[in-house]
C-alpha cells in the first residue's frame, strides 16, 4: 500500500508532500538524512496527515504531483482536515493514527 503524506516545518512554516510505502520510516529519513537536500533545510519535521492513496506507485506518485503542482499552503492546510479527498486520479483516505 502507498501513501502520501503531508510534513509541516515549524522552524520554516514549510509543507512538504511526499508518498512511500512507510510512512513513519520516510519521517524519520526526512529528519535525520545525512543528505542536503529540500527537507534537510527545514529540519525538524512533523508528519501531519497521512492518506492511504493505492496499492499502485504510479497512481501515488500521480496523487502527489497533483498536490504538489496546487503551490498552495492553504490547499494543504485544507486536506489536512479532511477525512478524504477526491482527486482525479484517486480517493485519498486518511490514516487515523500515525506516530511522527
């Protein structure tokens, strides 16, 4: 099963979407990467929704993109108090409980 998931940066106020297959270990890879990268930056990050998208990488990868491609904060913030969201090429349909 993938997922996607919302990160938010205190430190920053950056949100960050990304999709994996585990989602606490893709957390924990976000805060800790040896790596400079996007998220490196930004540090530290708090997971703060979590959709099961598809048991298919592409349909995952295509929920993300399109999330992405919105560069919209309140977008974001708006999915992140929906319980499921519609988009065209899935149902998203939040995980009740993650650790982050």
């Amino acid at each position: 099963m993938y997922y996607i998931y919302i990160l938010h940066s205190e430190s920053s106020g950056s949100y960050y979407t990304g999709y994996t297959d585990k989602v606490e270990r893709r957390v924990w890879e976000h805060n800790h990467s040896p790596h400079n990268t996007y998220t490196s930056k930004h540090r530290p990050w708090k997971l703060i929704a979590a959709f099961i998208a598809s048991d298919d990488m592409g349909i995952a990868m295509k929920a993300e993109r399109f999330i992405k491609k919105q560069k919209s904060k309140a977008f974001i913030q708006k999915i992140c108090s929906m319980e499921k969201i519609d988009l065209p090429m899935a149902q998203l349909v939040k995980v009740p409980y993650l650790r982050d």
